[in-house]
C-alpha cells in the first residue's frame, strides 16, 4: 500500500506497438502532476489491456513456444526510464497494462 500515480500513454501507444515510456514521458507527467512522491507505486495506462483476452492483438502474434519472443510486440518502458523510478523517485512498484 502506498501513493499512486497513473501515467497515461495511450495515444502514444495507439499507433506503436512497440512504444516504450520514456524518462521524458514521466518529466511532462510531473509537469503536469507534481513530483511523483518516494515509495509511490506507477501505474502506466497504455491502453493495451483492451485488447485482451485476443492474444494476437495483445501480443501481436499468434506464435507460441521460444520462437515467439522475437515476435512480439506491445507497448512497455525504456530502461532509462525504470532506472530513473527506482534511482530518483524510489518507486515501490511499476504496474503497466
């Protein structure tokens, strides 16, 4: 249990597939919002979760098994980004949808 924040991307993520949240998107929420507080937890709202249960719209492919890694596509987070929750906000937890 903490403080929350929900960083919404979806009209980022409507286009692109692959699009990842950046440390820029986080600065303009914080713009917007205010500093994200330590110990929160950052909810990302990508807009993805609707297109479950079809897994081919979710995942972007139907393939299964360990060939199907390289064919996957859905919105995540940069790792400059998830370095910068943990480094400089001390987020408790990410969840993304």
């Amino acid at each position: 249990m903490g403080p929350a924040v929900v960083i919404d991307v979806t009209t980022k993520t409507a286009g692109d597939a692959d699009y990842l949240v950046t440390s820029d998107d986080l600065g303009t929420w914080e713009q917007a919002h205010g500093r994200i507080p330590d110990g929160a937890i950052v909810l990302i709202r990508t807009g993805w979760g609707s297109r479950w249960p079809d897994r081919t719209r979710y995942l972007g492919t139907a393939k299964t098994g360990p060939g199907a890694t390289t064919e996957l596509h859905f919105p995540g987070i940069d790792s400059a980004a998830a370095r910068w929750l943990v480094d400089q906000r001390r987020v408790d937890a990410v969840g993304i949808d």
